[in-house]
C-alpha cells in the first residue's frame, strides 16, 4: 500500500511538472529556440556551472559546522556525496531529497537520523531567510517591476479568491491547533505504546538538532557561508545572461530578480522545479522586454544546465556512497551529545 500511494504522489508531481512545462513550450518553435541556445557563449555557461558547484561546495561545509556541536564531525566528502544524492533524489519526489542525505550521511558517519533532520530544518530556514532578503533587496532596487510583477502575478488572483482562501486559511489553524494539542499529549504520556515513544525520539532528536544552531562555535562564519551561497547563485544568474545575444545587456539587479524568481520556482513542490522555474523567469525577463522566445530560451538553457549538473554529480555521489564510503563512527566525544539533550 505505501508502494502505491508513494508511486501515485510521485505521478502526481510528475505530471503538476509536466503540465506547467508543456505550458511554457506548447507555442514555442522549438527549433528556433535550440538554434538560439546552440550559438550561447559556453565560456559564460561554465562559468556559471562553476559558480553553482562553489555552491555546493559552501552548503558542505555549512551543513558540517550545523553537525559539530552534536558531538559529530562527518568527513567532508561523505557529507558533500550525501547532500548531492539527496539533490538527485528531489528530482524522483520534490523533498525526498531531504530524508536521504540525512538517512545516506547516517548511515556512512554514524549520526542518529533525527538529529540530521533538525539539521536539515535549520538549514532550510537559513535559506527561507535569504530569499526573503533577496526579495527585500530586489524590492529596493527594481521597485517599478517587482511592483508590476507582484500585481499581476499575486496580488490579482489573491484578492480574487480571497472568499476561498479564508476556509483554508481556517482549515488550516484547526489542523495548527489539532497538532499542537497531540504534541503536548504525547510528551506527558507516563506509558505510551511503542509507536508514540518513536514518535517521541523522533521530536526530540529533532529538537537537539535545532538546538545546534544555538551552540555553533562561529555563528557569525554560519552567517557569512550563508551569505555567500546566494551570492554564488546570483553571481550564476548574472553571468549567465552573457551568454545569450538577447541578454547580454541586462545589469546585476536583473540578476538579482531573475535569481529571486528561479529560487521560488525551485521551491515549488515539482520534480526539480520542473515548470515552475520556467514560468517564474520567463515573467520576469518579460518585465524587461526580452522577448518570448528568448526569454524561453534563457530559462530552458539555465534550467538544462542545472538539471544536468545536479544528475551527474548526483549520480557520482550515490557511487561514491554505495561503492566507495566506508562507514565509521563521526563522534567526536561522549559529553558532547548528552550537553545538547
């Protein structure tokens, strides 16, 4: 039964992923288009390949020093194979990606799972947090499009559904509430069954987890790494529009904009952002007077390149952790993990 329903969820993304790519191309002369990104400049593609890997490389690093005030420190390749695999895994179910770095790294470094997923929440919140800065900053310096864009895009279709949105908005407090109350029941369960006390483990390896972020021996290197990961995406937005003739002309803010927008397209609960990155960019280049099918153009060539990447290096990392990890135990001393309890 779990089989069936994991497949039906998986179709159900697949074709929500589907069906708003098919949107962004149904119109397209496809071949006008390859013939477009074909004659793309590949010195500025790289280099925004190479700008995405640094990335990478960062939210390795970041993702370790989160790990260490567990009482952990896991080897960097181990950790770097393990974020990569769960990368490749988003694209088979959007956010599956999440419980297989923290199930594959688990298991190669010997950290408790739960405590991973506090982790992996933190982390998560750290970049809710920069995309909110980003749209902050785009708001400051593209006023006039972010304006327009948010209007047409948002603020339209919400006040037009606003009668609707308010049992959801209601719907969605009850279940607040309803699980809030579970919570607390479940913690003051003197002999709970076996399933509630692995429920109960779990929340509070979790809470350990978040609690980490509270130990870290840098905050403000955190903070930097952070920082300087956006910036990397950003900086591999604005390179890429030198590769295309039709592009080539827009500024650093335009990147900004466009990096904001294909953020929030990868968000979406689609298979690699598969669609929604393409719809989110296009509006955007559209604000700028690129026309259609260079604006399609662009979004299908930055979107292709890094689908490509996050498969290849994924499938690499899932080698490396199948074939050539050898497990042992990352702790670094006993006293460590019963502080943070």
């Amino acid at each position: 039964m779990k089989k069936i329903l994991a497949s039906l969820r998986y179709l159900i993304f697949l074709g929500i992923g589907v069906g708003l790519f098919w949107l962004t191309v149904k119109d397209l002369p496809l071949k006008i288009v390859f013939d477009k990104i074909g004659d793309a400049d590949i010195f500025w593609i790289l280099l925004s390949v190479l700008f995405s890997a640094i990335a990478l490389i960062c939210r390795t690093f970041r993702w370790i020093q989160l790990i260490e005030p567990l009482g952990y420190k896991p080897r960097f390749w181990a950790t770097y194979n393990a974020t990569m695999f769960g990368y490749l895994a988003n694209f088979a179910l959007p956010r599956l990606g999440e419980i297989t770095r923290c199930g594959a790294l688990g298991k190669s470094e010997e950290i408790p799972f739960d405590k991973l997923i506090g982790t992996v929440i933190i982390e998560r919140a750290s970049d809710v947090l920069m995309l909110l800065f980003s749209i902050i900053l785009v708001a400051l310096l593209e006023f006039d499009r972010l304006g327009g864009f948010m209007k047409d895009q948002f603020l339209i279709p919400l006040f037009a559904k606003m009668n609707d949105s308010k049992m959801i908005v209601a719907f969605l407090l009850i279940i607040m509430m309803v699980g809030m109350a579970t919570i607390i029941w479940l913690f003051r369960m003197k002999n709970p069954p076996q399933i509630i006390q692995k429920i109960k483990k779990l929340l509070l390896g979790i809470a350990i987890g978040l609690k980490s972020v509270t130990q870290l021996r840098n905050k403000w290197l955190y903070v930097f790494n952070s920082f300087f990961i956006w910036t990397m995406y950003w900086l591999g937005t604005y390179v890429s529009f030198h590769a295309l003739s039709s592009t080539n002309a827009l500024g650093a803010s335009a990147g900004l904009f466009v990096m904001m927008l294909g953020a929030i397209g990868m968000t979406a609960p689609v298979q690699g952002g598969l669609g929604t990155y393409e719809i989110l960019v296009v509006s955007g280049l559209l604000l700028y007077n690129i026309s259609d099918i260079d604006s399609k153009a662009f979004a299908l060539m930055t979107h292709g390149t890094q689908t490509v990447l996050m498969i290849v290096l994924g499938v690499i990392s899932m080698i490396c952790l199948f074939f050539l990890t050898k497990p042992r135990s990352s702790r670094i001393h006993e006293s460590s993990e019963k502080s943070t309890a």
